[in-house]
C-alpha cells in the first residue's frame, strides 16, 4: 500500500471510531433523563424512586463491560466493521424500544439497560483495535485517547439535548428521537471503521527513537495465556481501584459542589458537570500521549500519585477555585486510565487478540461502575457528607502506587 494511501487510510479509521464514539454516549445522558424519571405526574415524569431510575443506568454498565467483551471478542475473528455496525444498531434499537414500554421500570432496564448497553460495548470495544493497527505502536497511547475521548465529550451535547427533549416531548418520545439520532449517525460511520490488510506495516515516525521507559513484551498472547500472567491480575486491581475512586467523585460532583461550597444554581451546576466531561475527555488525549513519551507504566505512577493528593485535598475544598482544580485533577486523572489501559494491554499482550484481551481487563471498570455509586451513596446517607469517601479513595490510591511499583518489578523481572 502507497504510503499516501496508507495515511489517508489510517486518518479515516481514526476519524470514524472518533465520530462512532460520539454517537454513541447516551449514557451521559441518564443523569439527566434520571430527574425526569423521579419527578412526578403532573410534571410528565414517572415518580420513579431514586433507586428505581438508577437500575437501568447499572445494568447498561454492566452489560456494556460485557458487550465490550464480547464485542472484542468477535472482531478478534471477523474484523470490526459489522460489529460497530451491531452496535450502533443495538444502541439505538434499546432507546426506541424503551419509548414504547412506558413508565415500566422492568421494560426500560431490558431495554435501555441490557440492548443499549450491550450495544455501546460493542461498538465502543471494536473501535479501537483497527485504529491502533493503522498507526506505528509509539502512537498507541494517543490513538487511545483519541479514540476514547470521542466518547468522552459526548457527554458535552447528550445531556443538554437530552434535557431539551424531555422539556418539549416527554420521556417516551426522548427515547425514540435519542434512539432515531443514535442509528442515522452510528451505522454509516461504522462501514469506514476497518482493519488494514494483513501485510500492511505502519511507517516507522520520523526522528523515532525505541524509548528507554518501553516496557513491550514482544508477541501476541490469547486471553487464557495472558490470565497466567502475574502483570495482568496488577493491571486489573489497578484499573478496578482508580477508576472506582474516579468514578465516585464524577458521578458526585454536583452534590459535592452543593454540600461543600453552597452551590444551588442548577445552571452553574450543569457547568461544573459539563466542564469535568472537558477535563475527563483531555485527560485521555492528553494522558495517551503522556503515555507514548515517559511510558505507561510511568504516566500511571503519576496519575495515581495525583489522585492521592487530590483525594486528600477534596476534604479542604471550600470554595469554587480550588474546587476546580480538584475537578481538573479528577478529570485529567480518570481520563488518563482510559487511554492508557487500553495502551498497555496493547503493549503487554499484542493486536492480535486485543478485543478479548481488553475486554478481560475492562471488566474491571465494569465491576468499578456498580460498586463506586453505590459505596459513594452508602457512605453519603451514613454521614449526609463524603469525607470518609475522600479518606477511603486516598488510601486506596496509595495503595495502588505500591500496585504500580510491583507491576513495575514484575515487567523488569520479564526483561531480564
């Protein structure tokens, strides 16, 4: 392949899992449909209760962990185009089924929670590989966040037009407009997402030097073989702990902004939210490329370092400025695991079986996204603040530093 052609090529794949990504991220748009869901009659909700309207958005991301996985696990054999293309479908279909079920909790979880969910995972795991395949393995961290920050910023339009749809046309008819916009945008985005030809080689970047903090176990591992290494059960404790600690001040913010600094205006609320998806979406460009210049092993050590002084922090946050600067810590943080975990599960195991791989590994975020809201809430109702939960997520993310140094020992035991 003409090395023109090859890059023209390679920019297209990316772009279309970008787009693809997106399309896709209704789920930053549950926060939202949720106030809805517990409103009441008279104001066209469901007066669902809390814990009600939250059941179908934990269901969605456990099955979207499980799509991710079975997703991966498909286009490992058949390549990603007709698999994006399921899952672009799927999500859709489970928005528009959703806005015939009515105010039934049972009928909006199967469908919004399992077919939506199984759907985003995957188009949201088969993205990715073909993207990473394209382009030279230095660039496997940025060509993550890329890839995963299109779904990151999605939660920039999917909440406001969520919200302007539930003013103007009820739950059920925001379902099927969401649902509508999800298909006509995902399904022809996922025909341009392809995998190279299998004797394409990327072309080596100008200048390129093997980096000193490269930590590439050379050949390409099935997922049984990767389960018998020691670095994977690391990697997997290391990704379940810091995405539960970032998961439960993101999925707080508002209340915290609220309780700590006396915030009430809905409008500079939706701010605060807006401008940490902003944050989350940068950390994994941003951490990605962190990740291609000092190794992911060290941007690692630095974001969990980061995370344990802003855990720490956030028991001191009493005003909008530094409040912030928690905000950008966490989203920087969070995104970072985001572009990164993907990078070394790349690095450590090969491109060959990445989509099983992965999604091995991402059934760490999946187990992080049921337990963190509900310790967050747990620990919320017992003392009507979050200070234990900072103490908690501070001690934990130490703990992960340790993690970090045995994987660290453990990789350099490998090289030897």
């Amino acid at each position: 392949m003409e090395k023109k052609v090859a890059r023209k090529k390679a920019t297209m794949v990316l772009l279309a899992g970008i787009i693809f990504n997106l399309s896709i991220g209704v789920l930053y748009a549950w926060s939202v449909i949720k106030t809805k869901l517990t409103s009441d009659l008279s104001s066209g909700g469901f007066e669902w209760t809390s814990k009600e309207a939250g059941l179908p958005y934990t269901v969605a991301i456990v099955f979207f962990a499980l799509g991710l996985l079975i997703g991966g696990r498909i286009q490992d054999k058949i390549g990603p185009r007709l698999v994006v293309t399921i899952g672009g479908a799927l999500t859709g279909l489970g928005l528009i089924l959703s806005s015939f079920v009515g105010n039934n909790v049972v009928g909006i979880t199967i469908c919004f929670g399992i077919i939506t969910g199984l759907g985003i995972g995957f188009g949201y795991g088969s993205v990715t590989p073909p993207a990473l395949k394209w382009f030279h393995p230095s660039k496997k961290g940025l060509i993550s966040g890329l890839i995963v920050g299109g779904f990151g910023i999605a939660a920039v339009y999917f909440a406001p037009l969520a919200n302007a749809l539930l003013n103007n046309f009820g739950i059920e008819k925001t379902f099927m407009y969401l649902g509508i916009i999800v298909m006509v945008f995902s399904i022809p985005i996922a025909q341009l997402v392809q995998n190279p030809p299998a004797d394409y080689m990327p072309a080596t970047p100008k200048n390129f030097k093997e980096s000193t903090t490269s930590s590439a176990i050379t050949g390409d591992m099935t997922w049984t073989e990767m389960l018998k290494t020691k670095r994977f059960y690391l990697l997997f404790v290391m990704f379940l702990i810091s995405s539960s600690v970032g998961l439960m001040i993101i999925g707080n913010i508002s209340k915290i902004a609220n309780i700590q600094i006396g915030i009430s205006d809905t409008a500079l609320l939706a701010l605060l939210v807006s401008f940490l998806a902003i944050t989350n979406t940068l950390g994994r460009v941003l951490g990605g490329l962190m990740s291609d210049k000092i190794g992911a092993i060290n941007a690692l050590f630095v974001v969990f370092t980061l995370q344990v002084i802003n855990m720490v922090g956030f028991l001191f946050y009493d005003n909008l400025f530094m409040l912030i600067i928690g905000i950008i810590l966490v989203g920087f943080n969070y995104g970072t695991l985001l572009s990164v975990f993907p990078s070394i599960t790349a690095t450590q195991y090969g491109l060959k079986n990445y989509g099983m791989n992965y999604g091995i590994l991402y059934l760490g975020w999946g187990l992080a996204g049921v337990v963190a809201p509900m310790t967050a809430d747990f620990i919320y109702d017992s003392a009507g603040n979050f200070d234990n939960a900072y103490i908690i997520s501070a001690v934990m993310m130490g703990a992960m530093v340790i993690v970090n140094m045995m994987l660290r020992s453990n990789l350099a035991t490998l090289k030897k």
